[in-house]
C-alpha cells in the first residue's frame, strides 16, 4: 500500500513539474498591439476631481460642538 501511494505522489509530482516547465518555455504571440497611452500620463480623469475636506474636530468626549452651559 505504502509503494503505490508514494509512486502515485512521485507521479503526481512529475506531472506538475512537466506542465509547468513546458508553460515556462511555450511562446505565444501578442493577440494585439498593445499602445502606450498619450503623454505617458497613465489613467487622467477628463475633469478636476474633488479633494477630500477637512472636517473639524471637536476636543470634547462624545465630538459635541454644542455649548454646554
């Protein structure tokens, strides 16, 4: 029992080294031409994005803004 699982391990690692060497050193062509994009900017919104606003913080416990009295 103990010979043929370890032959079925040893197989089965075989099989993975052999598929991955032979998808190492398989060449395939470019499907498409593949372009750079314009000005080299990358992904640039056609429009100003807003920016992130400071909200104050209060120093009270609980961030109450209210006055107590």
């Amino acid at each position: 029992m103990a010979p043929l699982l370890l032959l079925a391990v040893a197989g089965g690692l075989g099989y993975c080294y052999y598929r991955g060497h032979s998808a190492r050193h398989e060449k395939h062509a470019v499907k498409e031409d593949l372009k750079r994009w314009e000005g080299e900017g990358g992904n640039v919104p056609a429009v100003d994005t807003p920016t992130p606003q400071v909200k104050p913080q209060s120093s009270r416990p609980g961030g109450s803004l209210e006055v107590r009295h």
